[in-house]
C-alpha cells in the first residue's frame, strides 16, 4: 500500500480534493503540519463532501512528527519535485511508499527533500508553465502507483438516478 503524504499544505481546497481521492482509493493521507488552514475550514469541508469519514487520516504536528511516524512504520520517501531526478512514468514503486508533496507556493523544503529515498518529476511539455496543481499531481502519483501496483481493479461505484 502506498500513502500521500501532504507537507504543510495551504489551500483547504486542494487538501479536501486531495481527501477525496484517498477516500476513493482507501489511500492513508498523512498531513503534516504547520497546516495554512484549521481541519474544520469549510472549504476543505467542502471540497471532500461527505467523504471525510472515509479518508484514512494521519495529522502530525510538525515533520519531526511525521518523522517519528515513519521511523516506525517504515517505508520510502518518494518526494514530488519540479526537481526530481526520475520521471514519475520511470519510477519503480514499491509499497509502502509514501509520496511526498509540498507546499503549492513551494514545493517541499530542501530539508525534507534531502532526506527523501527518491524524487520524481511529472513531465510538463510547455516551458512557461512551472507546476501543476497540488490535487492534479497528487492525483498522477498516486494513480501511477497503483497502477504499478495492480491496484486499479476495484469496483464500479452504484450509478446515482437522475430522478
């Protein structure tokens, strides 16, 4: 199983989409603070619907927090990069990787960059565009994994009636 791992991430709406994905993939989301909002935002409400009971949520206070985490429960730290030295199409992943992404103003900090197993970029083909959004690459290095992974096959989710 892999995880998302979220470092101090700012816009409530990125972190509820975010939410919802995990919830949909039974992904754990870690959120490694300082957060730029308060869990009760309504925005980060909002944007993950009525799913946030069935996100696997993981907050930690701090990274040494998160580090702590870690250090017990084990696994590779697959840092998410404008930088990264591997394509996220190239990459190998393994369970239980934990996929890093930082800040949306900045990316992850040198200091949990330098610490991470591996960073991977996501190939963008316009020189002016720098980054895509956070819950968009959150999205492709998750789902790039899983497909890895074999783990796409769950099932169809009950048709909603237009009635």
């Amino acid at each position: 199983m892999v995880s998302v791992v979220l470092v101090q991430p700012l816009i409530p709406p990125n972190t509820g989409n975010i939410a919802r994905t995990c919830a949909a993939t039974q992904t754990p989301l870690h959120l490694v603070g300082p957060l730029g909002f308060e869990l009760s935002d309504r925005y980060l409400k909002r944007a993950g619907l009525d799913y946030w009971p069935h996100v696997d949520l993981h907050c930690h206070g701090t990274w040494a927090d998160f580090q702590t985490h870690h250090q017990q429960q084990g696994g590779r730290l697959i840092g998410f990069t404008t930088q990264g030295q591997h394509s996220y199409l190239e990459f190998n992943f393994a369970p239980p990787d934990l996929l890093l992404f930082g800040r949306e103003t900045e990316g992850l900090p040198p200091s949990v960059l330098a610490v991470c197993d591996a960073t991977v970029y996501i190939p963008i083909s316009h020189s002016h565009v720098r980054s895509l959004n956070l819950s968009v690459s959150a999205a492709l290095g998750l789902f790039e994994a899983r497909r890895q992974l074999d783990l796409l096959n769950f099932p169809r989710p009950p048709r909603r009636s237009d009635a």
